[in-house]
C-alpha cells in the first residue's frame, strides 16, 4: 500500500498491524507471494520509480505446476521503462548463428560444473550426508563431462553427455543415502522423485526471474531447443540443479521430510550458495561476451 508518500507492506494481526517500508527507489524486481494484494496508488509509485512487479509463489520463487512453462510468473511493467537492452541486444547478436550458440551453451555447462565443485566443496551439510568432490567416481564422470562438452559438435550432443552425467549423479546420490532401486520419473509418488521435480521448479522459477529481469525472452534458448518457448528457462535453471536440487532431494527423502520441509531447506541453500546471483552472472557474461568481436566497447549513454 502507498501511505505518507512511501510504498510499505502490511502485515495485519488480530492485536496491531506492522508497516514495512520498500526502498522502491533502489528496488528493481517486487515479488508478490500468495495471498498478497496491492493498492493502485502504490503500483502508481512503484511504476515511477521503474519497478517490476511480479506474482510469484511463496518464497519468492514460483512453482507452476498448473501453469504453461512460458507463463510461470505475470508481470507488470512500468509503462515508461528504460532499464538497459544491452543484454536482449547481445543476446541476439550471437543466437542466430549456430556456432556461437553452441558456445553459449559449452559456456553454461562449464559454469554448471564449476558451481557444483563450489558448492559441494564448501558445503559442511552436503560433506556430513557423503556429498563432497573427493569421490573418484564423481570426477572421473565430472572429467568426461568436461572433456565431451568441450569436444561437442552440437547442442543434442550436450544433451546427451549432461544426461549422462546427470544418471551418475543420480545414482552416486541414491547408493549415499541408501535410497533402493531409484528410477528418475517425473510422473511418480515417491519422495526422491518428488522432491526432485519440486526443487526443479523452484529452479524454473529463478531462472525465468532472471531473464525477465534482463529482459531476455525465454524463446531464446541456446540448448533445449528452438522451438519450445519456455526452453532458455530450463538451460538457465540447470546451472544449479545439480549442485542444490539434486542432492537435498535425496537427503530430504532419506529424512522423510514433508514437502514444505524440503521447499524450505532448497530455498535456504539457493540463497547460503547465492544461486541467484551466480544465475545473473553466468547470463549477463553470456549476453555481453559470446558473438561480440574482440576490443569492441560498450556503447554508453544511449536509451535506444
């Protein structure tokens, strides 16, 4: 609500109410979780000071379950908005041509195994449930990956090598916290399952945040594939499933934990690892770096 000329969030109680003030001017993205309502007057504000608004679940990251992959937050824009276009405009400087996109998308794998080697190296819980990088078998698979992306002639035989990965992953994770007989599916009532297909969502829900913040379309993808219009969320989200998602899914189902004890403990790890920072990291270097010729410069002070 807008009161006193400030953007504040009210939280009602049967004894008092409590008053939040947003700092809309440096604020860029509000997330609206379940159960939230908004007064014009402080869209109207926050629409001044360019703000995004966006519905999300709770936690700040959407599940959308119920919704189409291309839709799985409703944004509102300020109707004069002028945030940079730079990385929608280098984003497709470089998608067009396969071979840059290609490079993209060895980009991102390489981050995506870089951020598992920080996050299970550094990890103290992920180190007491068994997760930690001195496994052989983890690098052996981790050296293969590296050496069969690098070598990849195109983006279906990056698929393939992460899907190879990903089923050593699975069983390494399976075998540490005796979970029998594990089978990935993502129709399946058992916990490990579960789990892994609602912390992937959570996942989704990062990435897409990332991208419309960026203003980057979620069309654009660069190795899921061209025709699906929700796929730059996917290749954006696996730059952390594996380091977060899957791990705690298993640990979470060994535990026999409720589903909003899992949600909890994923959304507390993407935020002690940073996940979405790294995410606005990795896409940026992307938009900014892949396809634009050596000692070119940014061009500055335009709106265009």
């Amino acid at each position: 609500m807008q009161k006193d000329g400030r953007v504040l969030y009210l939280t009602e109680a049967k004894k008092e109410n409590q008053y939040f003030n947003i700092p809309i001017a440096n604020t860029t993205v509000l997330l609206l979780g379940n159960g939230t309502s908004i007064t014009q007057a402080a869209v109207r504000m926050l629409a001044q000071a360019g703000v995004l608004i966006g519905f999300s679940g709770g936690g700040g990251t959407p599940l959308y379950m119920a919704n189409s992959v291309e839709h799985p937050v409703e944004w509102m824009t300020p109707q004069s908005e002028y945030r940079p276009t730079e990385y929608l405009q280098g984003w497709l400087s470089f998608w067009f041509d396969d071979s840059k996109r290609l490079e993209a998308a060895k980009q991102f794998q390489t981050a995506r195994i870089e951020y598992l080697h920080t996050v299970w190296g550094k990890d103290k819980d992920l180190k007491t449930e068994g997760f930690s990088m001195g496994d052989s078998k983890i690098e052996n698979a981790l050296t293969t990956f590296e050496q069969r992306t690098e070598q990849a002639p195109k983006s279906a035989d990056l698929l393939l090598t992460e899907a190879q990965l990903t089923k050593v992953l699975y069983k390494f994770a399976a075998n540490n916290t005796g979970i029998q007989d594990f089978s990935r599916q993502h129709q399946s009532t058992d916990k490990a399952n579960d789990f892994l297909n609602h912390g992937n969502y959570l996942a989704y829900g990062l990435a897409a945040t990332t991208l419309w913040v960026l203003g980057i379309p979620h069309g654009f993808a660069v190795m899921h594939g061209k025709t699906r219009r929700g796929a730059l969320v996917f290749d954006i989200a696996d730059l952390i499933k594996d380091a977060i998602v899957l791990p705690w899914a298993f640990i979470c189902a060994k535990e026999n934990a409720s589903e909003q004890e899992f949600r909890q403990q994923i959304l507390q790890k993407f935020t002690d690892h940073k996940a979405l920072d790294f995410m606005f990291e990795q896409v940026k270097n992307v938009a900014l770096n892949v396809g634009r010729p050596s000692g070119r410069q940014d061009d500055k002070g335009s709106n265009s």
